[in-house]
C-alpha cells in the first residue's frame, strides 16, 4: 500500500516547509516537490500542517490502582490518542510487590493482545519490590525485552512506594545498562502522615488531596532523586512536574549539564487546585497526583518549557469514572482513585493555548509532544521526525479548524472530560500509523490490532527501521 500527501506544510522540530511525502511499505521513502509517482491512495494536506505523530511517554492503561483499574481499554486509550494525533505511547507495566517483572511483562502483553491497540506501543517497567534478589537479575535482563526505561515511585507508602535503597540499586543497574530511569518525586513519608492526621480530623473532601501534598513534598523528592542519580552517574526523567519548587532544582542540575530531564503534563498548565473545590463531589475528577497546584505555577511551567528545563509533555492518561470509579473516596479524599483523563486533548490543547496564544513556537511544539519523547525513549529516528526512512507516522492537522473538546465526542470510556466545553481552533483531521489512516475526521478507520509492541533502543541510541 502506497500512499502521496500532496502539498502539505511540513513541520518538525527544527524544519517548516511546503512539500509532498511518498509511503512505501509502512514508512516514508520520498520527500519533494511536485511528486510524480503512482499511489494507492492520495491525501490533499493543502492549507493543513504535516506533522509527526505525538508519542505520549507516559500513560496507564488497563491499570490496577488501589481497589479500581483505570477504565479505557488498550482499544478505547489507542482510538483516543490517535484521534488526539498521538501515535505511539509508552505505558507502565507495574510490577506487584512481590511478584517478578515477568508476571507483570506477561501481564501487560495479554491486556494488549486482548483489547488490541491501533497505534504502537513501548512499555517502561516500573519497579516497585526489589526484596528477592532474583528482581535484579530479572531487571539486568529487561532490555532483551525492549524496555530501556525503568520507573520508581517516591510516593504511596505502603503500597508502591520505594525505599532510596531501592532507587539508588536501580540508579546503579540504569547506568550500568544505559537506561533511563523515571521518577514519580514526592516524599510519601510525610505526605503519609498529613493525610493520616487530616483523616483523623474527619477532614473528608477533594481538597484535602491537595493540602496533604504541599509544594515541598514535591519539592524535596525531587532533589533527592536528583542528587542520587548524581552519586550513581545516572540519567534521571522526573515525570509530571507540576510546581515551581521542583522546577527549580532541575533547573540546577541542567545548568550544571547533569544528565537530568523533566516533563510536565496539561493538566498543571490548565488547571489550578480551585477544580478540586467544585461542588458535590465533582472536585474528585481532578484528584491527580502530584494535584493541581496554585495559578502562579502555570507561568513557571510554561517558562521552563521553553527553556527547555522542561523537554517533554505527556499526559499521564490514568482515566476513572467518576460515578463508581471515583466515588469510592465520597466519605474519603483518600480513597479516590489519584489519575485524570487526557490522552486524547493534548495536541489540540497544546496548539491553541501554547501556539495559537503565543506561548511556544510551532517547532517547540512538535518537539515537546513528538521529538523530544522520541530521543529520551529510544524511539527516534524511527519515530518523532519526518524524514525518508522513517516510520509514517503522521499526523494531517488543520489549524484553522474550530473544535469544541467534550465527553460526547471522545474515543475515552470515561464518563467525563476534564476540558469539557473548551473551544480551541485546530485539530487533526487524519491520523496515519505506519502509513495507515486510524483515525478520520475523528472516526476510527483502521481495526484494532494494526499497533505492534515496539522493542526501544537505549537512552540516547538510535532506534532503526523495522527489520533493520
Ligand atoms: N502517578 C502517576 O504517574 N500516574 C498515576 C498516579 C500517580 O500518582
Ligand atoms: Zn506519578
Ligand atoms: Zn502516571
């Protein structure tokens, strides 16, 4: 299957030009003006942007959390990135304390082959029991899988919460077999004992979320992540920064050219912790972790985006219902499932309120949602650029037209967006993966199945076309 996109206007992260592209065999095999060659099918891009697909380093899908699983599926979280124009993902695979990283792999795999994805996929381990010895072996060998990014979390004590012990081993075997290792950076100590004594004072609703997890709990996790990384000379990626406190010492570290990396996610650029107040229960949709923060971090996230102190925007997609998901914390903010919805928005989000409003450029765009996700995770050259050779994985996005972003029209199973009735002006109008339209005009036209498990190359190596 062949295919021309005619006359589109190509923009990476670094290029910006009018120009055709030719698909062969799942990838793109010529770039030029005017081209004169036979396709199955021809796309017009006139007056549209060509970009690459977003990849979304961080999502959790089919996710056991506390007493719920997160409630899209491989099929519903894949049809809503690609209808967003993300075309790749790299999700958690969580190990249970106690049992092996195989079973957590295994686990992982059969969800997938289950409910089948339609754009392609990578998975980080997250590393949450190293008390068998044998989990170390086991993680020395998880690059056999394709997996060269392992995760910890500092937070939620007692359940898969890491000790430093813990992070540093992990640090080490990262250096050791050039991986990247994530951190989820909060001190579940203290944010332990807060939320014990709010309970303890009866202190019920979604806000106290919020309260129990101050700034610096932030804050102080992620120095210590960072200063521990420094002793074990490995690289570290803090996911989800959402606070001026914890921008700054990565801050430091990079002006010191420390091999240290951070992400922030839509949801602390477009929400402040005043959602959590929403009445009768309705707050619960925004209990996410680290939670929504004061309006003053807004600015500093989108600064730090810029000068690239922060390298990546994911979504952290972690979707529950709010009647039955969400519900479980009514007498107890603690018991609310800690996730958002928003695979599906972040292209569309980004577009019109860093682009359209002049907070990032066009190219700063693509590279935060495409470029960037795709060197840190062993994706690129493959994927996160338009160049011959590489994978098609594009996106057809039409910048002047208007979309209202609402539940009704969402691929999500969630029964609520968090952008509900937002007005933006651009979104993509196809979505192609490997060469294959998925989603048109935000229906799903390729049958789940067409995305494959993608074995990534280390931090900062280079992954090669299929079959290279
Ligand atoms: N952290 C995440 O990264 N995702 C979901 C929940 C959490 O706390
Ligand atoms: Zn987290
Ligand atoms: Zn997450």
């Amino acid at each position: 299957m062949s295919v021309l996109i005619k006359g589109g206007r190509i923009v990476t992260a670094s290029e910006d030009y009018i120009a055709d592209i030719f698909i062969e065999n799942e990838r793109i095999s010529l770039i030029g003006t005017n081209l004169k060659v036979n396709a199955d099918k021809v796309i017009d891009a006139k007056g549209k942007y060509v970009l690459p697909g977003a990849i979304d380093p961080h999502t959790h899908i089919e996710f056991p959390f506390g007493a719920t699983t997160t409630c899209d599926t491989w099929t519903s979280a894949t049809t809503a990135a690609a209808a967003g124009g993300t075309t790749t993902v790299v999700d958690f695979c969580v190990q249970t304390p106690g049992k092996s990283l195989a079973h957590a792999l295994d686990a992982w795999h059969g969800k997938m082959a289950k409910n089948k994805p339609v754009i392609d996929v990578g998975f980080h381990m997250a590393i949450t029991d190293l008390k068998k010895p044998e989990t170390m072996t086991e993680l020395a060998k998880i690059g056999d899988a394709g997996i060269t990014s392992y995760k910890l979390f500092m937070a939620y004590k007692g359940a898969v919460m890491v000790d430093d012990t813990t992070l540093f081993k992990v640090l080490r075997q990262a250096h050791e077999k050039g991986a990247l290792t994530m951190v989820h950076a909060e001190n579940g100590d203290a944010i332990d004992v807060l939320v014990k004594e709010a309970q303890a004072k009866k202190q019920t609703a979604p806000k106290y979320h919020a309260l129990t997890r101050p700034v610096e709990t932030e804050a102080e996790a992620t120095n210590r992540a960072i200063q521990l990384a420094r002793i074990a000379d490995a690289a570290l990626y803090v996911v989800h920064v959402s606070c001026k406190q914890s921008i700054a010492p990565i801050a430091t570290a990079r002006e010191n050219d420390w091999n240290i990396h951070g992400e922030t996610c839509p949801q602390y650029l477009f929400f402040d912790e005043s959602y959590l107040d929403k009445p009768n229960f309705e707050g619960a949709k925004w209990v996410y972790t680290p939670p929504p923060r004061a309006k003053e971090h807004q600015d500093h996230l989108w600064h730090a985006l810029n000068k690239d102190v922060l390298s990546v925007i994911s979504t952290d997609h972690c979707p529950f219902n709010w009647k039955g998901q969400k519900s479980i914390g009514k007498k107890d903010f603690a018991a609310i499932p800690n996730g958002g919805v928003g695979i599906e928005d972040r292209l569309r989000l980004i577009h019109h309120y860093g682009v359209n409003e002049g907070r990032i450029s066009l190219n700063r765009m693509v590279e935060l949602l495409s470029t960037a996700p795709a060197k840190y995770f062993g994706l690129y050259p493959r994927k996160g650029t338009v160049s011959v050779g590489a994978d098609a994985d594009l996106v057809i996005f039409d910048p002047k037209k208007s979309w209202t972003i609402s539940q009704k029209t969402s691929h999500c199973l969630a029964d609520h967006n968090l952008y509900e009735g937002r007005k933006v002006k651009g979104t993509p109008v196809a979505t192609l993966v490997r060469g294959k339209v998925v989603v048109e005009d935000n229906k799903l036209v390729a049958a789940p199945g067409h995305g494959e498990y993608i074995k990534r190359a280390n931090f900062g190596e280079k992954l090669l076309a299929k079959g290279k």
